[in-house]
C-alpha cells in the first residue's frame, strides 16, 4: 500500500462511503465493497501466509541439481521457486 498511494486512496473513499467514520466494518459489509474485497484477495494470491500443497515424501533415491535426496526425504519448495516454475512452464519469461 506505502507503494501505491492511489490504491489506498481509493480503498478508503470505499470505506469511508460505504462504512463512514463512526464503526468499524462488519461481515455484513463486505458485499459492498468490492474494491476492498480485490485487495485483500491480490495480497493473499501475490504472498500466500501458509505454504503451498500438502507435503510430499520422496518414494525413491533421486538426485536434483547435483543434490542427492533420500528415499523418505521431504523437500520444500519456496515460493519464488513455484513462481518460477510456473513463469517458466507457461512461457512468460
């Protein structure tokens, strides 16, 4: 938000419309704003809070980049590593 003062600008003039200043917003506000609505969901998408997928356990011995992982090892991968993996695979980069 500090990056995109418009973006906040205009969240607020939907707060402010929609809420006012005299109570904080409820679940009930939610349909009527929309806007809001948008940002918290691109904030989640762009940096999840939990991690991707359930767990995984390797079946068998197998070697990536030169790393050897054992059978029962449970990698993890960060996100920019599933972000560049999906740019990659889709073409876009």
């Amino acid at each position: 938000m500090a990056k995109h003062v418009d973006v906040q600008r205009k969240a607020q003039e939907e707060i402010d419309r929609v809420i006012g200043s005299n109570r904080l917003p409820n679940h009930s506000d939610r349909p009527y704003l929309p806007y809001i609505e948008a940002i918290y969901r691109e904030a989640l998408r762009y940096s999840q809070p939990l991690g991707i997928g359930a767990p995984h356990a390797l079946t068998e011995d197998d070697t990536y980049k030169g790393y050897f992982l054992p059978k029962g090892n449970h990698p993890r991968q960060s996100r920019s590593d599933t972000h560049s993996l999906f740019l990659r695979n889709n073409g876009s980069c």
